[in-house]
C-alpha cells in the first residue's frame, strides 16, 4: 500500500524539509491558482517521490495560506509549458520564493509560513530520476 504525503510547514525547518519533498515536483501555468479573497496560493503538479525505493510520480497539491501579493518572474506565457519546481525558501519574515528550472519564479508575500503539501493519487512509475547540473 502506499503511503502518501501529507505534510505542513509553520517553520523554515519545517519548509527546509517539505522543501525537499517538491524538489523537481513538475507544474504547468494552468495549475497554478491564487485565491486572493481567502488569500490562499494553490500549485497541483506531480511530485516526484524521492522518498519512495522506485522512480515514481504522485499528483500532489502545494497549498499557500496567508498570501498576500504575488509577483511572477519569466513566467511563461504558454499554459500548459512544464516547469520543475527547484525549491521553495523563506526570505525573510514574509515571503517566500518558488524557484523553478529555466529561471521561472513567483515570489510569495505571506502574513505567516503556512504551506501544506498533499498527495492527492496514487503513484506511477516514473521515466527517469531527475538530474542536476552538467554530467
């Protein structure tokens, strides 16, 4: 049986490891959703699990709380373009910032840390592990 995810970041340790988790989490423009009357920044992708023993992807939600403002850096204007999602840190008391590959960002202005990360399927074989840097 698998074991899916469900995991809350309060804290940077907390967003260090769930960090970790997203690394190379694949997501497309059109999945990505800022609910700004709750105030809320919702990214569903497939993650892939580093944690399982096999090259595997789940689909996973990204949920941000307490968004106030979002801003976005080459972000693509093609919504179904593949974007992997390098990491996600605090910079400084209220923001956030997603990187993705190909120098894609959105930078999130947040009233306090509140991510939470859900597996929402089961999980596929993945084609490969995913690669960084020049072999």
């Amino acid at each position: 049986m698998t074991e899916l995810l469900l995991l809350r970041a309060e804290d940077v340790q907390d967003l260090k490891i769930l960090s970790a988790c997203v690394q190379d989490m694949t997501v497309k423009p059109v999945d990505v959703g800022w609910l700004a009357r709750q105030r809320r920044l919702v990214l569903v992708g497939n993650r892939y699990r580093w944690e399982a023993q096999a090259p595997t992807r789940i689909r996973s939600a990204l949920r941000f709380e307490g968004v106030v403002r979002v801003a976005r850096r080459e972000w693509p204007d093609t919504p179904h373009a593949v974007l992997p999602l390098l990491a996600v840190t605090a910079e400084g008391e209220d923001q956030l910032l997603l990187a993705f590959g190909g120098g894609a960002a959105l930078r999130l202005h947040v009233e306090a840390l509140d991510v939470t990360l859900e597996d929402l399927s089961g999980p596929w074989g993945a084609v490969a592990e995913p690669r960084h840097g020049a072999d």
